[in-house]
C-alpha cells in the first residue's frame, strides 16, 4: 500500500546558499505570522513531522541564531520569534517537532561538529536554552541532528559516539523526547549483521534514510532493494525505527553548486511506490521552496511549486478514496 507523505524538514535559512536561491531571500524577510502560515500549509497536506534543519548556523567567519541566546547574534530576519512561531502552528496543527541540535560549529566540517568538545559545550547548551524556552510546548517531539554521515558501508565508530552523546544529553533533558538522524550513503549500506550491531550499539530512536534520488545517486527504481535490505536489518535489531528522507528536488545544473527547484510528481509517485513497503514513515527534503499553496501569503520558492502543490494534493485526494 502507498503511503503518503507525513513529514518534512524545515528551515529559516538554507545553510548551502547556491541552493537556497529560490527561498533564501524570500525567508529572510517573513513575519512571525508568514512563519505560522508556511506550517498551516503543511498541515493542509497531511503531514504531522516537521524536522528543524538548523537552530543556529555557523558559517566561516559568521553565525546566526533563530532564538535567543549569546551563543551567536539574533539572526538579522523579519520574524521576532521564528521557532517560537513554528511551535504555535505546530501545536494547533498536531504537529511533533524534531529541534535541531546544530549547526554550533561550521556547517561544512562535519567531522570536526562530531568529534569537537567546543562544539558540543555550544550544542549541549542550545539544547538546554531551546527546552527551557520552548519545552513546554506540546509540538516538542525530540532531536534532530543535522550533522550527517554516510554508510559506506558501515557507521563510523566517531558517528556512533557522536549519536550517542547527543541522545544521551537530550533524554537527560527529558527522556521521552525522540533522537532523529539522517544518514546518506543509503545506495552503499551493506545491511548484514554487522551493521545490525552497529544499529543496536546506537542510542538512536529513528534513522530517516536519504534515498538520494535528488543528488542523483539513485534512480527511483533502485531504492527499493535498498529499504528492503534496511527494513530486515532495522527488525532483526529491534533499536530504532526506518523511516525515509525522500529528496522532492532537482538541481538547475551541478548537484551541490547550483539552485534547487521542484521534481515532477511522476517522479515523486515512482519514489513513492519503491520505498512505501519498507518504511514506517515517508519525511520529505523538503516543502520549503518546493511546495506552495495557491494564494498563500507566504510565498517562497521556484514558481514551479504551486503546480508541486497542486499535483501532490490531486494524488493525496486519490489516494485518500
């Protein structure tokens, strides 16, 4: 049976400013109330996760935060409260937030964010100051940690501890809160009982898999030996639950370097067929930019994803019969 999409990641500010061209400009100016529309549009599709992207970014030489903290300035943005904005939508919505622990050290070196102790004393922090500010919000769900890794074909053991550290200071936090993670390298994951170790030695409650259709590492039709060869390591572990990270953009010209714009439904749907059987969740990357409702006053994005918009919600409609 197909399944729909029920989650998205979310952002302020695209950390990988040549993609983020269709947004990025637009975004930096929206009001709290535009804030609040953009997850009613969510909503509008069904969708119950939002998956923070970044709490904070640190560039090169430059940071800037989406709360109030003296870790980095306030980030120079039209909205007062941005993630405060979210959490109401989100709340009334029925909509569970993964926050995002990062990106407290530059974005790009991610394997210095992992192994860093002044990276984590940022993070951890954050951590602290996002909860006490935002905690008692019925749409606080849990962590996401932005920091990713590829499996190629197995975890590093500096990911594992990295994962780990972190879930173990959220739940310290408060121990019902999920810890979410995003992997790519999804085409290479050698599935056999040593990477079934490697799931069972980590603290992780859900791994949403990149199926890397996007960055054109895979076609649609390949991925679904994939997540069938995750689905039985995940139930031979028995520790965290599959999930996918469905990539819904192209790229203009070089993957990486160049602007994301939206994908064709057809191909979304053929994403969909392959990887529906094996996961337990289908999240997306991501309705910013790719996504918008006709007539919404928080408008961002490729012109492009009205039509997106418009053709998920016709099949959404289908297969909803």
């Amino acid at each position: 049976m197909l399944k729909p999409i029920t989650g998205t990641w979310f952002e302020f500010h695209h950390h990988n400013i040549p993609e983020g061209k269709y947004w990025n400009p637009i975004c930096r100016w929206f009001t709290d109330e535009q804030w609040e529309t953009k997850i009613d549009e969510i909503a509008s599709l069904g969708m119950k996760y939002i998956v923070l992207m970044a709490s904070a970014i640190q560039y090169e030489d430059w940071g800037e935060s989406y709360f109030k903290t003296d870790i980095y300035p306030f980030a120079k943005m039209g909205a007062k409260d941005p993630i405060g904005a979210v959490m109401r939508a989100c709340e009334r919505n029925h909509i569970k937030v993964f926050m995002s622990a990062g990106f407290y050290g530059v974005w790009t070196d991610t394997i210095g964010n992992m192994t860093s102790p002044e990276v984590q004393k940022r993070a951890f922090k954050a951590m602290e100051e996002l909860y006490a500010q935002y905690g008692q919000s019925s749409a606080f769900y849990g962590w996401y940690l932005p920091d990713e890794t590829g499996t190629y074909p197995y975890y590093q053991d500096l990911f594992i501890k990295y994962v780990n550290e972190y879930s173990a200071f959220g739940k310290s936090i408060n121990p019902k809160h999920q810890i979410l993670i995003a992997p790519y390298g999804t085409n290479r994951v050698k599935a056999d009982d040593n990477y079934v170790k490697q799931l069972e030695a980590m603290k992780c409650d859900v791994i949403a898999y990149q199926d890397e259709i996007g960055v054109r590492k895979s076609r649609p039709e390949e991925t679904a030996a994939f997540y069938e060869a995750l689905r039985k390591a995940h139930d031979k572990a028995g520790t965290s639950k599959l999930w996918a990270d469905m990539e819904v953009f192209e790229f203009e010209g070089d993957v990486y370097t160049s602007a994301l714009y939206p994908a064709a439904m057809e191909r979304i749907d053929r994403q969909i067929k392959s990887i529906s059987p094996y996961v337990d969740e289908i999240l997306i990357y991501q309705y910013q930019g790719m996504f918008n409702k006709p007539g919404t006053t928080a408008f961002c994005g490729h012109p492009g994803s009205i039509q997106l918009y418009n053709d998920y919600k016709a099949w959404l409609d289908n297969l909803n019969k």
